[in-house]
C-alpha cells in the first residue's frame, strides 16, 4: 500500500510538471508580406522572438490585403506594417499626411479603438512607393514626377511595370496619375509580382518602373528614384503591429522587438540588398544582422 501511494505521488507530480510545462509554452504566428523587405522583417521578428522563448509560426508571402486580413482575424498574431498603408488602404483616409509623426500618431490610435490593433514604436524606415528610371532615361526624361508627366503626356506608348496592388491603390498609380495629371493607356500597364519590375525594366520589356524606396534592387541595377516634387506619396514607416489581447498575454513582446524600431533607411537598404544582389536567403541575412548588433549570440 506504501508502495502504490509513492507511485501516485510521482505519478502527480509528473502530471504537474508536464501541464506547468505546456500552460509556460509560448506559441505565436508572424505574418509577411510578399516582397524582400518583409521576408527579412518577418525573420528579425521570428528570431527575435524564438530568441526569447516564444514557438513561432511563419505565415510568409501574402499580398497586403490578406497580411492585413490574417492579423485582424487572429489568423496571425502579430507583423510590421507600413503607416502609410494603414491610413490609406485599411483606414480609407484620403488625406495624405506627410508628416510621419503625425500620421503614426493619427493611426495608432485609431486602428487600436477600432481594430484591437496596437502599433509598436515607430521605426526610422520609410519605404514609400516611387517611380524610377534608368540614368539614361533620366537624363532625358528629367529628375521630378512633374518631369515625368510632361514626357508621358507626349510619349503614349510608355510601357508602365507596376505590381498588382499599385495598380489599384489609391496611393498607387490612379492615384498618382490623377494627382500629377498623366494620361496612361491601360494597355500600356504590365503587371507583375513585385520582384519581376526591375528584371523588365533592365530587360527593356518596359520603360518605367515602380519601386519601394528602400529596395536593394535600386542599386544593384543602378535606377534613379524620381523626386515626388509634388508630394503624392505618402510617409511608410514601418511598425510592428500586434493584437492587443496577445500583447496583454505576453507584454514582453514590446521591448523584444525593439530592434525593428531601431532600424533606418540606410541599414534596411543594405539588408534587402544583400537579398536581392548576392542571393543570401533573407534567414540568414536577418541573423547576420542580429548577431552583428549584438542582439542575439
């Protein structure tokens, strides 16, 4: 009888110390976008956090829409958005405010009240669309948005590489058109996955691309960004979003991510550089760079 009562206590003890173990585990999904920059930013995220203790699930590759869609339905838990994008796109806001202060402010409260959203400390990142050029191009075409009206108005058969979403935004090229007042034949519009735009534009398949302004492709194939002279675009700065209730459940989340508020343009440039023109897996591009700041050994 003594015997069988130490064999329950052992056995109750185990039961404890396997349910503490799994009530203690920290599950979490980080979403990301379909472009470089979010596969590095999701990966600083995800190692930042597996760093930390927490068991991540990676829901990489999807369009802003349905990023956007799997945060707010609780598909995912948590991704770094642009506040540009907020205001615009998932906020329907047609004011286009281009002081980053005041439209982080504008949004973080906002999409909090509205959505559960919490939008973490803002980075130093402004990865707004532009148009660019090839030098030669520019040196016929002009530096400005303005230049490029003009030349469009008078050259109708100017093939456009846009991606899919610019297509449509209101901070796209509708917008953008309506704004600098281009007339663009829709046949003259090719659209693709982000990616692909440079690789036309180099292959002459088109004459005039889209881009993010922090792209590394920017200088590998050594475009020029036009000057928004008549500030269409709005301010991007990237910020982690996060639902509130899984912030409530780990608060700590806030200051193990802080490394993504930290970043610039400069060092987010580079980072999508070594993706894009040397072909480092954005992984280990994201690792590199945490271990090189000392945020993980």
């Amino acid at each position: 009888m003594k015997k069988f009562t130490i064999l329950l206590v052992v056995i109750f003890l185990l039961v404890g110390t396997i349910t503490s173990f799994a009530l203690a585990k920290k599950e979490i999904t980080v979403g990301a976008k379909n472009f470089t920059e979010q596969y590095v930013l999701g990966n600083i995220i995800s190692i930042l956090l597996e760093n930390n203790g927490f068991e991540v699930t990676e829901k990489f590759g999807t369009g802003s829409a349905i990023t956007r869609q799997g945060l707010t339905s609780g598909q995912t838990d948590l991704y770094a958005e642009y506040t540009g994008t907020a205001s615009l796109v998932y906020l329907k806001h047609e004011e286009v405010i281009t002081d980053p202060v005041k439209l982080y402010n504008k949004v973080k409260k906002e999409d909090l009240e509205k959505n559960g959203i919490v939008w973490l400390d803002r980075s130093g990142i402004n990865n707004t669309y532009a148009i660019a050029l090839t030098k030669e191009q520019v040196a016929e075409i002009g530096t400005t948005l303005s230049d490029l009206a003009k030349y469009v108005n008078q050259n109708h058969n100017l093939i456009w590489g846009i991606d899919h979403e610019f297509a449509e935004r209101v901070d796209g090229l509708p917008g953008l058109a309506e704004h600098y007042g281009m007339n663009i034949n829709k046949e003259n519009i090719k659209t693709m996955d982000p990616g692909l735009t440079y690789e036309a534009l180099d292959r002459g398949q088109t004459d005039i691309t889209m881009v993010f302004a922090t792209d590394g492709k920017i200088k590998k194939y050594g475009l020029q960004v036009l000057k928004d002279d008549q500030q269409f675009f709005p301010v991007y700065n990237i910020c982690v979003n996060v639902r509130e209730e899984v912030l409530n459940k780990y608060p700590e989340i806030r200051e193990i991510l802080k490394p993504i508020s930290e970043l610039d343009d400069e060092t987010m440039t580079e980072l999508n550089y070594q993706v894009d023109a040397t072909g480092l897996p954005a992984k280990l591009v994201a690792k590199n760079f945490l271990r090189e700041k000392g945020y993980i050994k």
